[in-house]
C-alpha cells in the first residue's frame, strides 16, 4: 500500500501487482487495469501495420524501432504507452535494461472510457514535457485516430481520422494506413457523440 503522503517510487513499480500497469505521475502511483480485448485488438493491429515497413524495411522507409507497451522512464516520472518508437539514429538497439531512458520520437495511447483521462489529462502533458515530437490518441470505441504534432512544447492537433480513412499520419505520412484493419473483428461502432471534450495540453 503507498503512503499518500510519500511520493512514489520505482520500488512501488516493482511491487504492483502483476495484472495492473504502474505508472508514476507527479509523484503519485497510477495503477490501471490491463488492456481489454477492443484496446489490445486494436493495438496488435497498429503494430502489425507499422512494423514491417517501418523497423524491417519492408515496402516502407525503415529506420524505426517501434515496441508494444514499453516502460518509460522520463525523469521521476514513468509512463508506460501502448507503443512507441524511436528512430534507429538516435535509438540504434534495444537497451538491455527492463525499461527505457531515451526519449520516443512517437508515443500511441489506445483510449477506453476509464483510460481518456488519464491519457489526455495527464500523460499527454507528460510526453510533451519530455519532448515526445508525435502522438496519436486512438480511440475504439468511436473509430478514430488523432495525430498530434509538439509545437513549442504544446500538442497541436494536426489530424482526426475516422472509420474507414486511409491515411498517411504524420511522423509515418511515408506508407498509408488503412484504419478499417484497425477495427477488424471488432462490433459495430458503437453510436456515440464525437467530441474532444475539455483539451488541455
């Protein structure tokens, strides 16, 4: 159990439970639950898309190391991203150790109701701070796909995607992705309102 009025530590990573993610923000642990199939559907996809062009070279420009669920730990606060990648120039291997200190060129969340939040709130501000250069925010439950660009250390919204687009989304406007693969196997979208809510980056 972690004293609220301690800030959390890299031991208090180590000792969550094995089926939550531990993440620490502000000095606070952060525990959420594992992703649920939609969310882990819908991240196997991506990866499956991304990789073959952009780490093996493969019908696309390579040049990028691109990895599910990778610990990040940007300073005192460590963040775990649904994916992220680098490029090979400035992250040439992968590093031996269970987690990462080089900064992501990329970060993606795949955002659930109890997830949003967290992601935009608090995560989003975090990987700008620590000058994260892209993002994208995927949200399943309505199909979409928005692409954010740090512009003088702010999120600057450069796209939204839906449903079926194929897109070319910055920093892989190189190979064009089809969002419908994304959502493959998955129940019709539900109908929902579309919204950013209250954006604050």
């Amino acid at each position: 159990m972690v004293d609220n009025h301690r800030r959390a530590t890299y031991q208090d990573v180590l000792d969550a439970p094995e089926h939550q993610i531990a993440e620490i923000i502000d000095g606070e642990l952060i525990l959420s639950p594992r992703p649920g199939g939609s969310h882990a559907s819908v991240t196997s996809m991506l990866g499956a898309a991304l990789v073959p062009p952009l780490c093996h070279g493969e019908q696309g420009p390579g040049g990028w190391l691109i990895l599910d669920e990778p610990e990040l730990h940007l300073g005192d606060r460590i963040l775990v991203p649904d994916l992220a990648g680098w490029r090979t120039s400035r992250l040439p291997h992968v590093p031996d150790e269970a987690f990462f200190t080089v900064v992501p060129d990329w970060i993606c969340e795949v955002a659930s109701k109890s997830t949003e939040k967290l992601d935009r709130k608090r995560k989003l501000p975090v990987y700008a701070s620590a000058g994260v250069s892209h993002a994208w925010l995927i949200q399943p439950r309505i199909r979409t796909l928005e692409v954010f660009r740090l512009v003088g250390g702010l999120w600057t919204v450069i796209a939204v995607h839906t449903d079926d687009d194929k897109v070319r989304a910055e920093p892989f406007d190189a190979i064009e992705i089809d969002l419908a693969k994304l959502w493959w196997g998955m129940p019709i979208r539900a109908s929902e309102p579309y919204g950013f809510g209250e954006l604050e980056y």
